[in-house]
C-alpha cells in the first residue's frame, strides 16, 4: 500500500520543520517546500528517504502551483495532507512616513504599501487550499477524495500585535478562512483547521526579541505537534481554531453573538444564504 503524501510549507525551519519531521516519522512522505533552498534541501536530507525539497516561493501562485503538481506525481498521484505554515513579518510598517520624493511617484500619487505579507501570509493559504482539495480530489490513496488541511496563523489572529499590522490582519484572515471553510469542505471529507502560536523561538523572531524574551513566557515546537495530532487523530474536527501556549492547546470559539438577531442571521438564515448564493455562485462558476 502507498504511504500518505504530506506537503508543509516553510518548512527549511521553525515549525514548519518540526511539523514536517513529526509527519514523517508517523510514515509519511514529506513535501518540504520553501522558499529558501540551503535550508530547505537541508531539511529534506536530515529526514532522509521519503523527504523531498521543492523550492517554493507561495506567495507567486505559478510557484505554488508548480509544487503542488510535483508533490502530487512525487507521491505517486496522491495527497494527504498539507499545512500552509511559511508566513513573514511586516515589510514596510503602515506607520512610517517617507520625505515627499521617497513617498510619490512621478504623477504624484503616492506609492503602494508593500503588501508582502498579506501575500505569504493570507492569499498563499487560500490558494494552497485551493490547490490541495484540486489533488486530494483526484488522489489515488486510499483516502481517495479526503484530506486534511491546517495553516498557520497565530496569537496575532486572537490578539493584535501593534508592531505587525498587516501580520494581525493576515492572521485574522486565516482564522475567519477556516470557520468559513472548514464546515464546508468536511462534507466532502477535507478537514480545515488553524493553530495561533504563541511565541516559539525561531528564525522569524527578531535577535533582540530572543536575547530577552523570558523562559515561562516560550511556547514550545511541541505544542505545535500536540495540535497537528488532535486534527491527525480526529477525522470529524474542521473549522477549528486552536491557541498554542506554553504546552497547552486551546480550542477557541467565535466570538458571542451579541444579540439574537444576529445569532439568528449566523445560524437560521444559512439555508436562505446557501439558497441564493447558489444562482450567483452558478453564473460566475469558471470566470477567474
Ligand atoms: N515563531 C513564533 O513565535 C510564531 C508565532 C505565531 C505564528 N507563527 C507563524 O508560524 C509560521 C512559521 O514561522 P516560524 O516561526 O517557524 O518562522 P521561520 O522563519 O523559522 O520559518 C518560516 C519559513 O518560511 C519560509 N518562507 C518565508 N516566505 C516564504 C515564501 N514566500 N514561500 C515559501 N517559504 C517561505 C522561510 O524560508 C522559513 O523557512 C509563520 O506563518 C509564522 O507567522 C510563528
């Protein structure tokens, strides 16, 4: 029988290494995919057989794309699992105020924010479950048509971080992505779910952050593997959202409704949503 395929995203480092090496020690063969080749082939060549590396940009969709197609022929026509976990900090602070020649262009308009980590962090998670129910429905496992999905987001999706703007905003979007897809895609056997580390000492944080970050206030790689099993050992979990702390994980709700109108609009009227939605999600079906 042919091993299950499992495809991790920033995976030459942090967590994305610890996730990866944790799948393939439970017997799946490894996608590493990332960006960086030194250490993504690296990473790939201290799991030895059944690890592979893709170099992967995904925040370019050909990239990401291209990866898929090659993890899913590498694996023998199947895939299992995927956890969209590569994400970057703030490129350019939303704060920062430029001399007027640095700011405007030659027409005087002002120059974009560089968006970059809305790239990696939200819309390269979106099209990756995009990607990956495509190939988990056309797999040819055993779990022909299942999956399971998990990106990374983080305490910055629950909380805020005021440094990191976009990152809070990408986070948030990774939250809102799973509680809205999760419950859909279950129906067809793929499972969507999100965890939102706390800190974790890896390559993302900043040199000064680790030298004086207190002991009790790590959250170690551990954790992280700890959630990967909940959704590993549990086919019927989707949707979830789970906070990482110290060595705990915690499964967070949405917020409460705040009155029975809208308690009612997020629950009774899904079957008129579901009922309209359907003319208007048949007319555009195919236009990109
Ligand atoms: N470390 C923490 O405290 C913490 C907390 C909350 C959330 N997170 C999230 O965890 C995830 C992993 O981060 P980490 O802490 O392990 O950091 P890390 O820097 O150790 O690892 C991130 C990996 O992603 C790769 N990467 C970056 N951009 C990429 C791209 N465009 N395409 C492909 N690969 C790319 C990097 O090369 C790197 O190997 C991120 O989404 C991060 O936002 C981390």
């Amino acid at each position: 029988m042919s091993k299950p395929v499992a495809i991790v995203t920033g995976a030459g480092s942090g967590i994305g290494l610890a996730i990866a090496t944790h799948l393939h020690s439970l017997g799946y063969r490894t996608v590493i995919a990332d960006m960086n080749a030194e250490s993504g082939s690296a990473a790939a060549a201290s799991l030895g057989p059944d690890a592979t590396f893709i170099q992967t940009d995904v925040s370019n969709y050909r990239s990401q794309a291209l990866m898929f197609k090659k993890a899913f022929e590498w694996g023998g026509n199947r895939l299992d699992f995927c956890h969209a976990n590569a994400g970057i900090d703030d490129r350019q602070l939303l704060y920062e105020d430029l001399a007027e020649e640095a700011a405007v262009d030659e027409e005087g308009l002002v120059k974009p924010l560089n968006t970059k980590t809305m790239s990696v962090n939200l819309e390269a998670v979106i099209q990756g479950l995009w990607l990956f129910k495509y190939y988990v429905r056309r797999s040819e496992g055993p779990g022909r048509g299942k999956g399971k999905f998990v990106a990374t987001s983080s305490s910055a999706g629950l909380y805020y971080m005021t440094t990191n703007p976009q990152y809070t905003a990408s986070k948030y979007g990774v939250v809102g992505l799973t509680r809205a897809a999760g419950p859909v895609f279950a129906k067809e056997g793929i499972t969507v779910n999100c965890i939102c580390p706390a800190f974790i000492p890896t390559n993302l944080c900043p040199p000064e952050m680790l030298e004086v970050w207190p002991k009790e206030h790590i959250t170690p790689l551990s954790t992280a593997v700890k959630a990967i099993d909940a959704f590993l050992n549990d086919d019927s979990m989707t949707g979830q959202v789970v906070e990482l702390s110290q060595e705990n994980i915690y499964f967070r709700q949405m917020v409460d409704w705040a009155n029975e109108s809208q308690k009612w609009i997020g629950t009774e009227s899904l079957a008129i949503w579901d009922k309209a939605y359907a003319k208007v999600h048949e007319k555009k079906k195919g236009t990109n």
